[in-house]
C-alpha cells in the first residue's frame, strides 16, 4: 500500500467515526435525562424519557391526521397545585368525526415542572356520558414505545398511534394516571360534560365504578385527531364562551361547534372547539382560568392542530364587557391579527359579528356602542373572508340590543341550546370552501 492510499484509508475512517459518533451524541439529546424527574423527588425507577427535547412541544404532523376533538387549556387548576398523585383522571372527550386509529395530545402547559403519566388509555365510551367503556374498546397508550412518559414543563406531547375503530359523534375515554406529585394541573375548567377521578391506576379498567369522582373539567388532554381516509380536513370554533357552551344543557353537546359538526358529519370534516370562558382578543387571563390571549394562542389552539382548513372566530364580548375596552379599533385591529396569522398558514376566515346582551349586567350605551362600531367593521368585508352575522340570527327583532327570548339561557349574554342551534345554522357552508382572502 502506498503512503498516499494509507492516509486515504485512514482518513476515511476517522470520518466514519465522527459520524458515529455525531450520532450517538445527537441521539442522546433527544432524550428527558431525568434529572428534572430527580430534582422534583421522583426516583431513578420512575424516570421516563420524552420523545422531544425539554422544554419544547411535540409538532403534530398533518400527514393523515385529522382533528376530531380538542380543548383550549384555560390556565392551572385551582387548588391542585401538585397535581392528583396517585389517581386516575378518565376524560370524557366528544368526536365529531370517526377514523381507524387514534393519538392523543397531551399539555403540561401552565406548569414548570414534568409531569409524569404514568399510564394512559383510551376506549369507546358508552352511550349516556359515563365512565364505562364499550367491550373491547380499551386501547393503552405509548409514547416512543414506552407506556409512562415525562411531559416536559410548558410543553405538550403526541402519544404514539393506537388502532381503534373510533365513532362519528361519539364518546372517547383518554384516562391519564398520575402516580406522582407535579406542578399545577393544566386544565380546561368549563367542559360541560362531566369526566371522572379514581384512586390508584385504573386507566385499563373498562369499567366505571372506581370512577366515583365526577368532575367538569378536562385535565391534561387538548387534542385527539383520528385516521380517516374520507376525512376533507377540520374547521375550529376560535371563541370565548359562547363557543365554549355555556348555557347548553351539560352532557348533550348543543354547544353551536357540536350542532356544526352535525352539520358537517356527511362531508367528514371534524370540528375543533377552541373556546375559552372570558377569553378575549387582547389580554392575558389565563391566571383566572380564562386562557392566553386570542392573538397569543391562536398558533396553539388553531394553526398547529392538523387538518385545518378554516376557523371561524367569535371573539371580542369579553374585551367590551371584561376588559372595558372602549375603542373598537384596537379590538377589529385585533381581529385583523388573527386573521393576518390564518392568512400565513392558508386557512380560510370566516368571523362572526357579536351577539346582543342587552340586559346582562354589563350593558350600558357604551358598551352597546362598542359593540355596534365592532359590528360594523366586520361586516364591512375588511376583517375576515367571510362574515356568519350571529347578530342577526340571535337579536330580538322588537329589541334589537337583546337576545330572542326562545334563545336566552336566562343570563342576557349565553344562548340556548335552541339558540346555539341557530347559530350552526347561520353558517354558510359554502364559505368554508371558498377562496377570496380579506383586503388587510
């Protein structure tokens, strides 16, 4: 062999060895080392490893993936500052459409510790809302191969992909068991629909009578998107409570995204509810459990949920009755930010008008003024793609200020269940197809 060859082959082989070894130290950081597990008490046997780098959240690839639920974390659970060590949580979750597998999204969103699940599953609920799953239904989830898994502090996770036959319009069971203590819960407070808590790890129980903890609130779960093939993508109601539900009968799911999703079921498309109680375009009130910012959470609880081909956004009552905003024109310039961020992403904006709530306790003529001036922006064409007017199709027409009276749920301010049914109906379905963008 001659010198020249030598150096050749050697130099060849220190370069295969760096690659190894780049490798191996690139793998390794992909790894929860468990030192935060360590630090909050946790021992070396109760350590897991994420499947993303600490501190940041999983990206939920589109491919194949449609939404079929979701619920906008509101903020950390009052007085459950280290979470529910030792329990099971069972999660009565609403599908709007079905598919041949599933995976969960997790959230440890309000705290700045891990949270450590230490067993998850998820099954076909039975008819009625309670905490029995159908017969062989029951499905453990995994994480990267693994059945316990850390979700790091502000973060959030994708369980691997369970087969199951899931259900158009149906009831899911995401039961989530917490061995240990944590940080804060971070939790959606208002979900109308009752879920459950039980002592020990019962998430493979099918059965529901350790579940004797009713609860109405979801805890940890923000997502679950399904495999479907005819599946034509996802629409998500951006909103306060109106969107949320409050004033629908509880369990039944009348919320106006439920009665579009009836609505959309024969076109396969998913509906996402990304409702927050009090929410508003403007300001922060997640410490009061009323979530982030419209234009702060928006990237989360809109643009990064897969399948998502439109939003329609009801959004600024809170800002005028709650924040006291009185200039409409940081609350439509607001508006138009949302509408900005949808654009970047290609995603189709219809936005509604704000309903009447003569009567509630925050009406006055400022505030109606406020209201109006909002009003008339929107439905100018110069904030969204397309405007749904649920002024129109909820207000009184002898008192215009108000609410129909079939459809108040005896607060002013909240529709019916037969007024929520009235605003699914007010959509246009067609402008959820359509293509013209807003002149921003």
């Amino acid at each position: 062999m001659t010198r020249r060859h030598g150096f050749a082959l050697l130099g060849a082989l220190v370069g295969v060895v760096a690659l190894v070894c780049a490798a191996i130290i690139g793998g390794l950081g992909l790894l929860d080392t468990g030192s935060d597990t360590e630090r909050s008490g946790g021992s070396p046997d109760s350590r897991t490893r994420a499947r993303v780098p600490v501190g940041t959240a999983a990206p939920a690839s589109a491919a194949g993936w449609t939404g079929t639920w979701s619920a906008a974390p509101g903020g950390a659970e009052p007085g459950a500052p280290t979470g529910h060590a030792g329990r099971s949580i069972r999660n009565v979750v609403h599908t709007s459409i079905g598919g041949t597998s599933v995976r969960i999204t997790l959230s440890n969103l309000f705290s700045r510790v891990p949270l450590l699940i230490g067993h998850g599953s998820v099954g076909v609920g039975e008819q009625g809302g309670g905490a029995e799953a159908v017969a062989g239904t029951m499905r453990e989830l995994a994480f990267g191969g693994r059945t316990d898994v850390t979700v790091p502090p502000g973060g959030q996770i994708v369980s691997d992909p369970v087969a199951l036959r899931v259900p158009y319009d149906g009831d899911l069971l995401v039961t989530l068991y917490t061995p240990m203590s944590g940080g804060p819960v971070t939790y959606h407070p208002r979900a109308f629909q009752t879920s459950y808590l039980a002592d020990g790890d019962r998430a493979l129980d099918p059965g529901g009578t350790a579940y004797t903890e009713p609860t109405t609130a979801w805890r940890y779960v923000t997502a679950v998107d399904v495999l479907n093939r005819e599946a034509a993508g996802a629409v998500v109601a951006f909103g306060d409570s109106i969107t949320d539900g409050q004033g629908s009968r509880a369990g039944a799911n009348h919320r106006w995204p439920d009665r579009l999703a009836d609505r959309l079921r024969d076109r396969h498309t998913g509906v996402l509810n990304a409702g927050i109680s009090g929410n508003r375009v403007l300001a922060d009130t997640a410490l009061i459990g009323n979530g982030p910012s419209g234009i702060s959470r928006f990237g989360r609880d809109v643009l990064d949920r897969p399948g998502v081909r439109a939003v329609i956004i009801d959004l600024g009552i809170n800002d005028i009755l709650r924040g006291r905003e009185r200039d409409p024109e940081k609350i439509t310039a607001g508006l138009r930010e949302l509408t900005r961020q949808a654009h970047e992403r290609g995603l189709r904006v219809i936005g509604s008008t704000l309903a009447p709530f003569g009567g509630h306790r925050g009406y006055d003529a400022v505030t109606e003024s406020v209201r109006d001036r909002v009003n008339e922006e929107i439905r100018s064409g110069l904030i969204y793609d397309d405007v749904v007017d649920f002024d129109r199709a909820l207000r009184d027409p002898y008192a215009p200020d108000r609410l129909r009276p079939a459809y108040d749920s005896g607060d002013a301010l909240h529709p019916s269940d037969a007024g929520y049914r009235a605003m699914s109906r007010a959509i246009d379905l067609r402008a959820l197809e359509g293509r013209t963008a807003a002149q921003l």
